[in-house]
C-alpha cells in the first residue's frame, strides 16, 4: 500500500500515522507519466493495470476523480 498526499509535509504525516509508505501525488504522476492525462502507450497502460490490479484510488478534490 503506498499513500498518496498533496504535500510533502502531509506525505510525511500521513506515512507516519498509517504506518504506510507515502509520497506526493506529484511524485506518483511524474514517474507514471502520462495517467493523469491520460497519454499512455497500450503497453504501459497493461504494465500499470497489471502493478496496480488490487489498488483502491480514492479522491476528493481531484478532477477526475470526484463522481
């Protein structure tokens, strides 16, 4: 499980709180480019479907991912 904060600072919080590996949602996207714009090639998408089959993204706030 990897935790996904807007801030460094709250990253680190959230890391520490949940006792889970946390990093900046910048971070995520800029070494998985291409998911928030949804430019990616067939063969990363099925390389990034297939890493993150058993992952739950959940969102407020965040284009796209509000219902």
């Amino acid at each position: 499980m990897v935790g996904l904060a807007p801030s460094v600072s709250s990253a680190g919080t959230l890391g520490t709180e949940a006792g889970i590996r946390s990093e900046t949602l910048q971070r995520f996207l800029a070494r998985h480019g291409g998911i928030a714009g949804r430019r990616l090639s067939g063969k990363v998408e099925k390389a990034l479907s297939a890493r993150f089959q058993k992952t739950v993204l959940v969102g407020r706030g965040i284009p796209g991912l509000d219902g």
